[in-house]
C-alpha cells in the first residue's frame, strides 16, 4: 500500500546532510568515528545518562541490556506483555523464560500491582525473577516510582524499553535513565531517527564498557584477534550517527509537534462517546509518538478494524495497537500474570496518523473523515 499519509514518516531536520559529508570528506564510512563519538556523548548530554552506547537498532540494545544485567539461560525475565515483539524477543536469544504481566488502564503500561502479585507467586514457587523489561509504551512513562520500588524491594534488575520514548520524562528526568540500562530506537517511524539504530543508557562505566566489547565481536585486548567470549555485530555506523546528530538537534521541535497532534485529535474527537486515552498523571510527560486512541466499542458501534480499513481506502495510515505478547501464537505457552487491560486496548486502540511534518489542516482533514465515517 501506498499511503498518502504515513503513520510517522522520518522528519529531516536540515543539517543531516551536512554530517555525512563530513563523514564522507574524513572517511569515516565504519561502525567508529568522530559522528559516531559525539552522537553518543550528545545523547548522553540530552538525556542525563553517564554513558551512552549507540548501536545497530533498539533490539540489538535490548539484547545487550539483558547481557549486562547478567540474564542467563534459564533466568525469569519479566515483561510488559501489551509491546511489540522486540521488547520481548531479545530473552530468548539468551536462553531465559519470559514472564508476561499485564497493564493498568491509565497509561496502558506495566500494572504495578499485577507486578508485585507475579513476583510473590513466582517466589512462592521458588522461582526469582532475575529483570524486568518495562515498555513506555507510544511515549507514555508507566508508573516508574512504583514499578522501580518494587524491582529495589525484590532485587530485580529494572532494564527499560525506551524505545518510542525519547523526549519523554518521568519527575523531570529523560525516560531510559532510570533503570539500570536503558533503551532507545532511532527506528525510520521514530520520533528521531538514523533510518534504523538504538542506543543502551546507562549510569554505570562497566556495564557501558561490556556493551561496547559485546557489540564490537567481543574482541580480547591482544595482538591478534582472541575471544574468550561469543560477541555481536551491533555498532552504530558513523553515517547513521551523523544522521542522528542533526535529528537530535531538532527533537524538542518534534516533540512538541507531536504533542500539538494529539491535542488536535483529542479537540476533533470531543463528541466520541466514550473515547479514552493514554493519560499523563503527576510528573509524566509524553512525547506523544503516536496519537493513539480507545473507541469503545459499544457505544461507537464501530470496530478499529472497520476505521482502520476505511482510512486506508483513503489512503491514510491507521495501525491497531499492538497485540499483546500473551496473545501471539509464539508466545502461547509462556506464563501471562493479570486480567484484560491489556487485551482490551489491544481490541480498542487505534493509532492515527502522527508525523511531525503534519499540519493542524491535515489533522483536521483525517479527524473530520473519521467523524464522517462513524455519523458521530
Ligand atoms: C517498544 C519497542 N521496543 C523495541 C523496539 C525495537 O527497536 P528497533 O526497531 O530499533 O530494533 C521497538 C521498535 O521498533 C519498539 O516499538
């Protein structure tokens, strides 16, 4: 399909091309080099991480978070089960056990409370869990004092999914910097990007310094190439950091682009009876990747499924959200803990039309096309 609205196409911000010249120039066409070495500390500079790794995508940083965290084969990993696959698919690539929790229905993220109960069950069995990979889910914080303090009162590793959320804060500080790693994606449908790439964050030097030598092939500091361990080919290459070096200096803009979307659908939307959404409480702060929204189902008459399909007749790109991991058919046999947040946003939620090249006018356009459609 070829839409005429994208969901979140990429948004150069004018210097890009301007690094990979220099880049091209210097010729620092590798996995190292200077754009790659000031993305990183820009990144660090942005957020408030002491260290940041740049690599190949947000999974690859995924992957490197469980490594440093010490997840083994045969370890529980808890994870936010209502993600895409990427949160989750990187715990088997160590050989652990996923542990599916559900969410609570304010932010549609990890449900402390669930949390908590699946850890004392999961104890009660004998069974520790060893990290948990929360997700902040379209750029939503989850409820990260509670999650945290109970991570801190269990012994837990607290690894977080960052990945659509940077810009984002929780309390003031930049989400990916509260756990012990953390983690973005400069993904082409991002809110910035390095057409694909990622970032690990974390406060701690060695754990900075093992996901650097597990990315780079896990190279023995010796004159010859040794390895007493398995490595990875997960670098960020210097072209895409310098990518990322011109999209970081406008990400602010796009935030607020971002949020300013979502307001205009919400202000459109007013007349939807029994439209919910992803709320900001005390201290939250999205950077509202997606516009994203929960009809309900009896009292809108109409299923996500049936506006999903009608905008794309329309040539206007819609996606349901994305479905629970305790529902995929791969994930069928691992253990689910809570009820049916989840599920339900799964079956309800709709995300619209979000890039930060949108105009009110176009917002306005997609939004009357919806009303029109559903007679509401
Ligand atoms: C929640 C979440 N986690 C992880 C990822 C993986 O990031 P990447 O595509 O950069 O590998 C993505 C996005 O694709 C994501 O949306």
């Amino acid at each position: 399909m070829n839409y005429k609205i994208w969901i979140s196409p990429p948004h150069m911000g004018g210097n890009e091309m301007k690094y990979i010249q220099e880049a091209f120039d210097s010729n620092w066409i590798a996995p190292a080099g200077p754009h790659l070495d000031l993305f990183e500390s820009e990144l660090c500079a942005y957020t408030g991480s002491m260290h940041t790794v740049a690599l190949s995508s947000g999974t690859a940083a995924l992957h490197l978070a469980l490594a440093v965290s010490g997840v083994e084969k045969g370890d529980i990993v808890l994870c936010q089960s209502l993600t895409f696959a990427a949160s989750a698919n990187p715990i088997l690539y160590l050989g652990a056990t996923p542990v599916f929790i559900d969410s609570e229905p304010q932010t549609w993220n990890i449900c402390p409370d669930t949390l908590e109960q699946a850890i004392t069950q999961l104890l009660k069995s004998g069974k520790k869990p060893k990290a948990l990979i929360c997700v902040h889910l379209y750029g939503m914080p989850c409820q990260l004092k509670e999650v945290a303090d109970i991570c801190d009162q269990y012994g837990i590793v607290l690894i977080e999914d960052a990945a659509e959320a940077m810009g984002s804060t929780y309390q003031g500080q930049h989400l990916g910097t509260f756990g012990k790693v953390g983690v973005a994606s400069f993904n082409g449908n991002k809110i910035i990007t390095t057409s694909a790439g990622g970032a690990l964050f974390t406060h701690n030097k060695n754990d900075a310094q093992k996901a650097r030598f597990l990315a780079s092939q896990a190279k023995d500091p010796a004159p010859h190439f040794q390895h007493s361990e398995m490595g990875y080919n997960y670098r960020m290459s210097n072209i895409c950091a310098a990518i990322g070096l011109g999209q970081l200096e406008v990400l602010n803009e796009r935030v607020a682009r971002r949020r300013r979307n979502f307001e205009c659908y919400l202000n459109a939307f007013q007349t939807i009876p029994g439209l919910s959404f992803q709320e900001e409480t005390e201290g939250m702060f999205s950077n509202r990747w997606l516009s994203t929204f929960l009809f309900d189902h009896e009292k809108s008459k109409l299923t996500v499924d049936q506006i999903r399909s009608h905008l794309a007749e329309n040539g206007i790109e819609a996606r349901q959200v994305w479905k629970p991991m305790h529902l995929q058919p791969f994930y069928k046999d691992a253990p689910y803990f809570g009820g049916n947040v989840a599920a339900s946003v799964f079956k309800n939620g709709i995300c619209f039309p979000s890039g930060s090249t949108l105009t009110d006018e176009q917002i306005g356009a997609i939004s009357e096309n919806i009303l029109t459609f559903a007679k509401m």
